[in-house]
C-alpha cells in the first residue's frame, strides 16, 4: 500500500526542504523523496580532518541575498567573509601580473574594450524581465545569437573578448557559445548585475559560511527527518483522478499535489501519466546544464598570503582559470580552490586523475609560484560525472529556447508543481534561488489546496 501524504516533494536540495518546511508550517502533511543518500542537492562538505570541511558544491553568499543570509542565521549558521586582503593574481597573454581591486594592469586600451562592452551588456540586463524574460523588447533578436556572436560584435580586440569568456566560465561552467544572448542578461539581472555575479567583496562570492554550506540543508532537514525518504529515485509520476501517484526505488507515494525540484534536464527523464504537455517536453530536451569540476589543493598554510597576495587568480591558460582562498576561517590549513570550467571540464574529465590534478597544480604554479606545486592533499568532485545534477552550476539556455519554450519552465501541470534554483526570478542559479523557488512553490501549492 504506498505511503500517503497531502504534498510530495521531489529533492532535498534547498529548494525541496524549503518548500517542506513551509507546508508543514501551514499544517500539511509532506513526503520528501530524494534520489541520493544525503540531503543537499548541489552543496556538500568533505571532511579535510580535524574538525575542518571544505565545500565540494555551491558555498558563498552575497548582498542582497536575503532569505539566503535569514535562514543561515535561524539555523545558527555563522558567515565569514571569503579571504579578499592582498593582490590578485592575473596570467593573460602569456603574462602574470598582480592588481588590487576590480580593475587588473592589463593594456588600458583592452580594458577600455572590455568595459564599454560590460556597459552595454549591464544595460540591456537592466531591460529584460526576470519573471519573464521572452516578453523583453526585442527578445527574439536577443534570443536568436549566443552570448559569443554578441561578444564578437561588441568588442574590437581578442583580448577583450576572452575577458568577457573568462567572466562566463566562471559564472556559467560554460562557453559564450553555450549561451543564448538572453539568458545572460536574464541571469545577470537575476542577481543585480554581471559585476556582482564575478564580484568578491560587495559581489556573489562575499562571504563563506562556518562548518560549510551544507549545514544549512542538514539543520533545515532535521525537523524534517521522519518525513524525508533517501535513496528514493522517482522514475514515475501519474496523475489520476486528482491524485499523484508516485514510483521510486523505495515504494509507492500518494499525494494531492507534488512539487519537483530536479532541474528541467533531470525533471524530463521522469516517466509521466498521462504525459506531459509537448511544449514541457520540449523545453527539457534543451535545458543541459553546465560543465564543472571543483578541486581543492591543500596546503600545510596559505604560503600566498605572506607574500601579500589574496588567492584570488584568473587566467587565460590550460587548467584552472579561476581561483580562490578557501581555506577555513582560522586560516590553517591553506586552501586553494581551482575550478575547471565549460571545455577545460570537458576536456579534462576525460583524462585520468594523475593528468587533471598534474594540469590543475601547474595552473596554481603558474599564478602562485613553485610553492604550489606539492599540495598536501588534492580533493575534486566533477559535478559532470553526478548522476542526480547532470552537470553544475545551474541550467544552460542555448539560443531561442527562453522565446520558444520558457513559459513552460514555471507553469504548472495539474496538480505538478515546479521548483528549483532554475526556476527562480531572483538570485537564478544560486542557493538563494533554490531557497526563493522552493517558497514560491510551496505558497503555489497552498493556494491551490485552499
């Protein structure tokens, strides 16, 4: 006899307990079916010993932020900030050098190149609706070329062109040719501006939090527990006669409604009865989602900070091109974060261990100097390998698909119900959008069972 509740919920990342919590504050009774053996989703700490994590998934906070920051605070969280004191490191063309602030010393005729096309690009962000972006003016047009096509058009020199692909890597694990034009200046404006996304101090890497962002997810299941089913793949989700029905490796479930916070790509490999609508369908067969590999290299101390510089390097060479101090917040061990991103993560996936951790200790060489090159312990997790994310950070929109099919992303089917941080107007991608869609979803289904 399968197990009954008044809402399912598929995934315990931040959006599906989210949505939980606030059901069962509005007294409903909620079943939380997740396929892997952990809550989380896309964050997850790794014990590094002694008492110390590093975060293998999402783990940074940033102004405006809010439910992000309030909820870390109700579940006695504490945030620090990400180190930011010291020169960052830049390689470009051939060349390291150190800056301090946003501004690097590169050719000021490259940067002027650069930031005239990160105007234009801010300000037709600024014009694209969050909650709905194919009704922008122009939206077609935006839609119909990818972020590259529009980066070639707008700037006059290969150097700023790679700035502007430095800058996508990072906030996307993808290519500009990945990318619609629109869904860029959607994203951006999801979170305040593309400067913030790429921004430390003041930006969406700001601040870190105490034992790891999973904390947050582990305290927000807790009161949950009895409710929340792990290891519960969901391969079937019927409806009839006003009821849900559905099918995991664990057993039946039955409910009034049910909320799923996979992302599109994973949402679609569901078998639904009766299908869905053709326009969702076609919507998750566009929706892949992005390239990323996180690596940490462990260091008896952070050695770069006696030498003034903050762990903060980007660059234009093979290996890691954006790198961060993720050290914990006593400073000990030292931490450095390396990310492999878009054709970096494609390419080096495919190569053994030895090859990607050899490749990704050479880039840290490269912006930090021979004493980077004998980490004591390398630590990765290659998010496109994850069976239950399909890839990292986030959703890509390749072009045309936010004008076609993007009403498609939120509406809901029935009594189906969709959330996620894909899902979400503000803050897009990040945990802060989980938390905010899993919200929105669950007052969704409130209202309808009203």
């Amino acid at each position: 006899m399968a197990e009954a509740a008044d809402v399912l919920v598929v995934g315990a990342g931040l959006a599906g307990l989210m949505a939980a919590r606030e059901l069962i504050a509005a007294g409903r009774s909620v079943v939380l079916l997740e396929a892997r053996d952990r809550v989380g989703g896309r964050i997850v700490n790794e014990d590094i010993g002694g008492g110390k994590i590093v975060e293998m998934g999402g783990q940074w906070a940033g102004p405006t932020q809010d439910r992000l920051l309030q909820l870390a605070t109700e579940l006695n969280v504490a945030t620090f900030p990400t180190y930011d004191t010291g020169q960052k490191v830049l390689h470009f063309n051939g060349k390291s050098g150190t800056y301090g602030g946003t501004i690097p010393r590169i050719n000021p005729l490259v940067l002027a190149d650069f930031g005239l096309a990160q105007a234009r690009l801010e300000a037709l962000a600024r014009k694209v609706p969050t909650d709905a972006p194919w009704t922008a003016v122009n939206a077609a047009k935006l839609d119909g070329q990818t972020f590259e096509t529009w980066a070639r058009r707008n700037t006059a020199s290969s150097s700023a062109r790679m700035l502007l692909t430095l800058g996508a890597e990072a906030v996307f694990a993808a290519e500009p040719g990945d990318l619609s034009l629109l869904h860029v200046l959607f994203y951006s404006h999801s979170g305040g501006s593309f400067q913030r996304l790429i921004d430390t101090t003041g930006g969406a890497q700001q601040d870190r939090f105490v034992g790891g962002s999973a904390l947050i997810a582990e305290r927000l299941a807790a009161p949950l527990d009895s409710g929340i089913r792990l290891n519960a793949p969901v391969s079937h989700i019927a409806v009839r006669a006003g009821a849900v029905t559905v099918t995991t490796a664990v057993g039946q479930f039955e409910g009034r409604q049910i909320i799923v916070t996979a992302p599109p790509l994973l949402a679609g490999r569901i078998a639904y009865e009766p299908a869905l609508p053709a326009w969702r369908e076609q919507l998750t067969q566009r929706t892949p989602m992005g390239s990323v590999i996180k690596c940490q290299a462990i260091y008896d101390e952070p050695f770069w900070r006696r030498e003034g510089l903050c762990g903060q390097a980007t660059g234009d060479g093979s290996g890691s091109r954006v790198v961060f101090d993720n050290s914990p917040p006593d400073g000990s061990p030292g931490v450095l974060l390396a990310f492999l991103e878009g054709d970096e993560a494609r390419r080096l996936g495919r190569e053994p261990l030895a090859v990607r951790r050899q490749a990704v200790v050479d880039s840290l060489v490269r912006y930090f100097g021979p004493q980077a090159a004998s980490p004591e312990q390398y630590l990765e997790r290659d998010w496109q390998r994850e069976k239950w994310s399909g890839g990292c950070y986030g959703t890509l929109f390749g072009p045309n698909v936010w004008t076609r099919y993007g009403p498609a992303l939120r509406e809901p089917v029935g009594p189906i119900h969709w959330a996620g941080t894909e899902t979400a107007t503000g803050w897009t991608g990040y945990m802060e959008g989980a938390i905010r869609s899993g919200s929105d979803a669950a007052q969704a289904v409130l209202a309808g069972m009203a």
